[in-house]
C-alpha cells in the first residue's frame, strides 16, 4: 500500500504580513513620538541658566522677568481690582461703608477717615500715598512694607536712620511696588529675610531664623509684612511685640510693660493700640501652621504650564484659585468648599459683629460717665478694660481671611472681647449712678457712615451731643 504524501503547510495570506509590519510601522511611530514628548517635557522642566545677572539691588522687577517670565507674567496678574470674595477679593470696597462702627471704634485715629481693602501688591505705592491716613507728620516707617526701593535705603542709610525719615521726604526715591527682591536673594533666588524687625523679633526670642526650612520660609517672607508691629520710641523704629509671644493677651502683656499707645481715643479717652494685620500670627495657631502648610501652598499654590512647574505669584484668595489650592489636601467639590469656608466665614462675622456693637457703646457709655462728672482716676479702670477689649476685637477683624485660618481661635477672643466690653459698660453704669444717672443713656445714631463721621467730628470739635437722660421733675 502506496504511503500518503505528507500534507503541504498551509501558506498565510499575504495581507496578513502587511498587517504586523503596519501594527509595527504604527508602534515604532508612537513609541517614538512617546520618546520625544517626554524629552520635551524634560527640557521644559530643566531650571536654564539665568540669562541675565541680576543686581544685588535690582528693584525693578520686570528686569527679573527676563530670566523669570512665568513668575511675573503671574505677578502682574495682581493688577485685576476687580475680584471678590464673600468677605475678601482684590476688591478695595469701604469697610467703614460695611461696618460703620469701626468710626467709632478708631475714633481720633486715621482708620476712621478711610478704611479700604488692600488691593493685589502691585498697588502698594499708589496706595499708600494717596491713602487719607498719611499726612504731613506721617514717618518714613510707614514705607517699610510697601516697596524693595526700601531694601536698597536700608542697606545705605541703615533702618534706624530710615526709620527716622519723613514719608514725604522718601517719595522721590520710593517707586517700585512689592516685588522680587522682597522675598529673594537675586544671586541664589532663594527665599530670605529682608526686613529687620522680623529677624531682631525671632532673636529677642531666642531663635535663629536662618535655620528656618524651605517650606517655613515660604511663611516668613509673608511674615515680615503681615503681623502686628508698633513704631518704637522716638525714632519710630518698626518692631514686632513679639517678646511674650504672639496671642492677643501675650501681646497686651508686652503692651503694657512697655506703657505703649497708638493714640488717645477721641470719644472714650481710653489709650488704645491698633492692630495691623496679624495675619501671621492668627495663622499660626490654625490648623494649617500645625500641619506645615505654608502661606504660599494656599495663596500662590504651585503651577504646571508644559512640563515647568513654579510658583503662581498671582498672590490672591485661595477661594479664587480653589481647584490649585484649597482642592490639592481637601478632595471635594468647588462648590462645597466654599460652602464651607463661607459658613465658617459667617460664624466669625456675627461674633465680631457682637464685639463691634458692645465696644462702640462702651466708648459711649464712657463718654457719658465723664459728662455725669466723674472724674479721670475714676474713668481709668474702665479706659483699660475697652482698651483691652478692643485690642482682642482688632485682632480678629484686622486679619485677613475672616478668621478662616484658625477659627476656633478667632471665636475664642471675639468672646473674650465681648466678656470685657461688657464688664466695661456694668462698670460704667455703677459710675454714672454713683453720679446720679440711673435711666440709660441716649446713645447717638452711627448706622451710616456718613452718620458715625458726623457724632465722631463733634467730639473732635469739642461739641459732642448730649448723652445723659433728661432728669424729669421731682413730684
């Protein structure tokens, strides 16, 4: 029996070849195109050579644009006046239009002629001289923080000789806004101390802000403007109350060991201190400071544009940024974010708004004392009690962000306001009866602001409305 040939393999058809070498063809294609867009992307993140020095004093910040444009394209984004917040924004609405109490409360002082909302950095010198707040008498001291032509006027004058200057005198050679050299070495880039009184602040304590970390510094170049400071002796120098710490009680404390006052109040004749902006110190004791989140991660969160990653120098609300900021730790919605943020934002309001209308009156309660009679000695207990009772307030309302950054504090000390403006009216009404007055005083109208200037000018002028009951006729 003849075998079978063996049968012929099957040939595969010829499209199926041009199949692979096309998935091939298209794989190498991709692979390649893989390969250049990740070298791409790695030039792009690649730090360059700057292109051009950079003077040890260089206050122009558009000559660190050459070899920084990312970072000031941001920076000159600052200019929008225009965004809001609830209770922030670039925005420079009348916070004594909004709240007129403040007249009252800073009656005698510069806040009650015109009290705005600081606009974005790049306005710091516009603003600051055509503010009503500065006069003929304002110091040099005033421009510490408006400007890098003061890092330059320092570093030849000194800043215990510039602290001595007169505002008017230092216009000519103080033009350039909040920039560059404020906040970095232009030879390294590296983040640093500028201003004195930060550093002398941190050495009276006992601590070395040189060995702050990178990520504590991107606090403390904010915290060289944004605190609470006095102008000390005669020579105005700017120094931070910091020796006892940094709470309103601890801050008082170093107040009064040092018999200090911004101004004698128009209305009460209390000796009180204005809090700036301490924004710093309200920062740290929030959450954020204890977890290590600094300024610049919520404020100037960081950016991706290509493969470059900086820092957005367009320094703003976090509310206006929410999906590089507030959303990078908390993982829910835009909206409900600042849902969030708004109601705790609303909270805080109220309990200052509970302190501004306690403390407005007890300046009147105390004007209404002294009219009954009564005399400075016996006026002195309840002078410090408003004193210290505002102290705390300004605190909270000079800061920025309502309270947002540490919320539970801010509720605490607009509490303890209220318990101290309210011991200061009971002790007043003890003297006005000791005095004969025991109906309740007639309290002016100040719902306007345009109302609270007016009551505010006839204490200024020496004519202040009558506050005492009519006394009725015996019978």
């Amino acid at each position: 029996m003849n075998a079978e040939p063996p049968p012929t393999a099957k040939q595969p058809p010829a499209w199926r070849g041009w199949l692979v070498f096309l998935v091939v063809l298209v794989g190498t294609f991709l692979l390649g195109a893989l390969a250049v867009s990740v070298l791409e992307r790695r030039e792009e993140a690649r730090i360059p050579p700057p292109l051009m020095p950079i003077a040890a004093m260089e206050v122009d910040s558009a000559k660190w644009a050459v070899n920084y444009p990312r970072e000031y394209d941001s920076y000159l984004r600052t200019k929008d006046d225009t965004t809001k917040t609830k209770y922030g924004g670039g925005n420079p609405r009348d916070l004594l239009a909004e709240t007129p109490e403040n007249v009252i409360l800073f009656a005698g002082y510069g806040f009650a002629k015109q009290y705005r909302q600081a606009r974005g950095h790049v306005y710091a010198i516009e603003d600051v001289t055509k503010t009503a707040r500065v006069g003929p008498t304002t110091v040099a001291t005033c421009w510490t923080c408006k400007s890098p032509d003061v890092v330059r006027l320092m570093a030849d004058l000194g800043p215990e000789e510039f602290y001595k200057q007169k505002f008017d005198a230092l216009k000519g050679e103080i033009t350039h806004p909040i920039g560059c050299l404020d906040c970095h070495d232009p030879a390294t880039m590296a983040l640093r101390v500028s201003r004195p009184a930060l550093r002398e602040a941190f050495q009276r304590q006992g601590r070395d802000i040189d060995q702050a970390s990178h990520q504590e510094m991107r606090s403390l170049v904010c915290a060289q403007c944004h605190v609470e400071y006095y102008f000390r002796g005669q020579g105005n120098y700017l120094t931070f109350p910091w020796d006892e710490g940094t709470s309103p009680e601890q801050m008082q404390a170093y107040y009064d060991a040092q018999d200090f006052a911004d101004w004698t109040h128009a209305v009460s004749g209390a000796r009180m201190v204005k809090m700036q902006h301490p924004d710093y110190e309200v920062y740290s004791a929030g959450i954020h400071a204890y977890r290590n989140v600094a300024c610049a991660d919520c404020h100037m969160p960081y950016k991706t544009e290509g493969g470059a990653k900086f820092t957005d120098h367009h320094v703003q609300s976090p509310l206006l940024n929410i999906a590089n900021s507030c959303a990078v730790c908390h993982r829910w919605g835009e909206e409900e974010i600042r849902d969030r943020v708004e109601a705790i934002q609303d909270k805080v309001r109220e309990g200052r708004g509970r302190a501004e209308t306690v403390l407005a009156r007890a300046h009147l309660d105390i004007a209404a004392a002294k009219q009954a009679g009564a005399t400075d000695a016996e006026l002195d207990g309840v002078r410090k009690l408003v004193r210290q009772a505002q102290l705390r307030w300004d605190y909270v309302a000079a800061n920025n962000g309502m309270g947002i950054h540490a919320p539970e504090e801010c509720m605490r000390i607009l509490g303890a306001a209220v318990d101290l403006g309210g011991q200061c009216r009971v002790e007043c009404a003890r003297i006005l009866a000791r005095h004969g007055v025991s109906e309740p005083i007639r309290y002016p109208d100040f719902s306007t602001k345009e109302k609270a200037q007016s009551l505010l000018k006839s204490f200024l002028d020496g004519s202040p409305p009558k506050l005492l009951p009519e006394k009725t006729p015996s019978t």
